[in-house]
C-alpha cells in the first residue's frame, strides 16, 4: 500500500539499486534559509561543493549505470551520519536540498518534483561525520 504522505511503495518493483558514501557532513537549514539575497551565495557554494563530491562518487560507480536516462521514478535515501559533538538535527532543519539540487544536476535523478522522486532522509549516530546516499531505480 502506498503512503499518502511521502509516496513509499514498499511493494514496488526496483529495477537497479547502488549506493554511494559523500566525506561532507549535512549542516542545519537554519545556516542557509533561503536561495535567495545574499545568502544564495552560501547556497550555491555548498551545492557547488555537493555536486562535486557526487560527481567523484558517481565516476567510481560503472560509467553511465546511474545516469537518469529514463523518466522513471527513483527512490533516495540520503542519511546522515552524525558523530562526536554533533546533535540529531530537527526533521524541517536537516539541510539536504544543496544534495538534491546536485543530484539532479549531475543526471542521477531527472528531477526534484514528486513525480520522479521519492525522498528519504535518515539520522544516524556514527563513528564520524559522512553522508550516505542509496538511490533505487523503481520500475
């Protein structure tokens, strides 16, 4: 049965699965509230930053297997790592649309709207500070 808040179909039929680990931990949204005024710089940097890091990660996968050449729905599961003096971060606060954005800019989602993406965002206490992004190619 598929949720009505979030659109999980634990039923549904995944075609290709990978996941990747990103040396960058998410920060607080209150950081950067908006993308807009003179903190869409802060923004852009981090996505920046982001895109990068995922580009580095997606080049170690096998080339092209990640690619969004299809407009099917992808499922993403993007988890935080969080470790020493860090805290568990307020749902609304965890900061992830830099990494989003950057997902999408590098092709391993067709885009961000709800159609093509269903969003996952976990919390974890770790050994250190590392984000870890699965994504699902659901058929």
């Amino acid at each position: 049965m598929v949720c009505v808040k979030c659109g999980h179909n634990p039923d549904a039929e995944v075609s290709a699965r990978w996941a990747f680990g990103l040396d960058k931990r998410i920060e607080s949204a209150n950081t950067r509230t908006v993308n807009a005024g003179a903190s869409r710089w802060r923004y852009a940097k981090a996505r920046d930053e982001w895109q990068w890091l995922v580009k580095a990660a997606m080049l170690a996968l096998a080339p092209k297997m990640w690619r969004a050449l299809t407009l099917n729905r992808r499922r993403v599961t993007i988890t935080r790592h969080y470790a020493g003096r860090c805290k568990l971060l307020d749902k609304d606060n965890v900061g992830v649309k830099p990494l989003v954005d950057a997902l999408v800019r590098e092709g391993v989602i067709h885009d961000d709207d709800a159609t093509h993406l269903e969003l996952h965002v976990l919390q974890v206490r770790a050994e250190r500070n590392e984000t870890t992004v699965e994504v699902e190619e659901l058929a």
